[in-house]
C-alpha cells in the first residue's frame, strides 16, 4: 500500500510549482514529494523549500519513501523526532512536574553545551529527556530503547542514547563528548535546584566547578549562573 501522503492521486493544486535554485537564481520545478532536485542551469542540489515530513519524522521507513534525503533534511527529521521523544517522557510522567521540569532543564542547558563542544544535539537532547525514566526502579534503559525504537530513530542513535542513560554516573576512564555534555547539563540542573534549597558556599561551588565537571562550556555555564 503506498503512502496516502505521497500517492499522486490525493494530491492538490500547487503540488507542483517552482522555487528559485540558491545558487544561481534560475526556476527549480519541484514535485511536493521530492526532498531535493538538481538545477537544471548550474547542477546545485535544491533542497525542496516547501517540504514537509510529516509521518517521516518519525517513521522509519522514510527513506525508502523519499530516496536519499539531504543532510539539510536529515537534520530537521531529527530535529522533530527529539520534539516526539519530549512528548513521550512527559506522557511517562504525567502529572509528576518536577520529574518533567528537571529533564526540559537538563536538556536546555544539554543544547547550550553541546553546541558550544560541537557534540551531536540528537543524541544528547534524547538522552537529557529519556534519563529519568525508570528511576529508582532501574528500567530506564529498557524503556528508552523501547520509545526511540517505536519513533523510527537510528540503531546507532538508539544504541548510544540508551550507553550514555545506562552508565550516565560515574563516569568511565574515556567518555564519548555526547556523554560529557548531558553529564555536565544534569549536574548544573541538579546544582540549581539544591541551591535553591540549601546553598552552597562559594568556595564549594567553585570546587566542584572545578573538579567535576567534563567539558570547558559546562564549566563556564555554571560559573555564569551560579557564581554570576
């Protein structure tokens, strides 16, 4: 059975037009269902500007159902499934706010470092949302994979998601950049909130800035917000 989305038959006006090639200026016809075509004038690989996933965020047999897809369009594909993964840790939580404000924290501050260390924002931005799950019962890294292999993601995302959650303290010998990130996120979340209960002194802070933290931007990170 084909793709309803992708069947010509169910398509409307304006499922063909035109879009200017970014390189040379000259008309690209596009089908809605093509990620990229080639410009006819200079050769440059268009990405298709009106495309829209849909289902193909999440579903993993996109690629067989849009060819080769673009970095561009792979990029904005995972974009979207880490949106998906956020929705599925808060659906886990319900109602437990404080669970689903911590993980939304860790993965805010997980995008400014991972950023900044040049890390895969995927890979850490799933694993700051899933790294709660199970806890204190210890089935976090089951559920994890279970979530992420229901959206479609990558095997090797997957598999490096659920290494990072599954070992996330304390860390080994050689750590991956992925893992430094959402180690240093969750640490500058967890200090947050205690001294928002009981602070620490600014000698103390200092301390563990210093010592415990794996990467240059989490350290300056905290230092910013907490001794700021």
């Amino acid at each position: 059975m084909r793709c309803p989305g992708q069947d010509s038959r169910n398509w409307q006006p304006g499922a063909i037009f035109e879009a200017r090639c970014p390189n040379c200026g000259a008309d690209v016809e596009f089908f809605k269902d093509e990620s990229a075509r080639r410009c006819r004038k200079c050769g440059h690989k268009c990405v298709n500007p009106k495309m829209d996933f849909g289902c193909a965020a999440y579903c993993k047999y996109a690629p067989q159902c849009l060819g080769d897809l673009p970095p561009e369009l792979l990029a904005q594909r995972e974009s979207l499934l880490k949106d998906r993964v956020a929705l599925e840790m808060k659906k886990y939580f319900q109602k437990d706010f404080k669970r689903i404000g911590h993980a939304v924290r860790v993965a805010q501050i997980a995008e400014k470092i991972v950023v900044q260390e040049q890390g895969d924002p995927a890979v850490v931005l799933m694993a700051a949302y899933l790294h709660h799950l199970g806890t204190p019962e210890g089935e976090g890294t089951p559920m994890a994979r279970d979530i992420l292999s229901r959206l479609g993601a990558r095997e090797d995302l997957v598999d490096e998601v659920c290494d990072i959650i599954g070992h996330h303290h304390p860390p080994r010998r050689e750590e991956r950049i992925n893992f430094k990130c959402l180690h240093d996120a969750k640490l500058l979340a967890n200090l947050e909130e205690e001294e928002k209960e009981r602070p620490l002194a600014k000698e103390k802070l200092q301390l563990i800035i210093s010592k415990d933290f794996l990467t240059e931007s989490g350290r300056k990170l905290a230092t910013e917000l907490l001794l700021g």
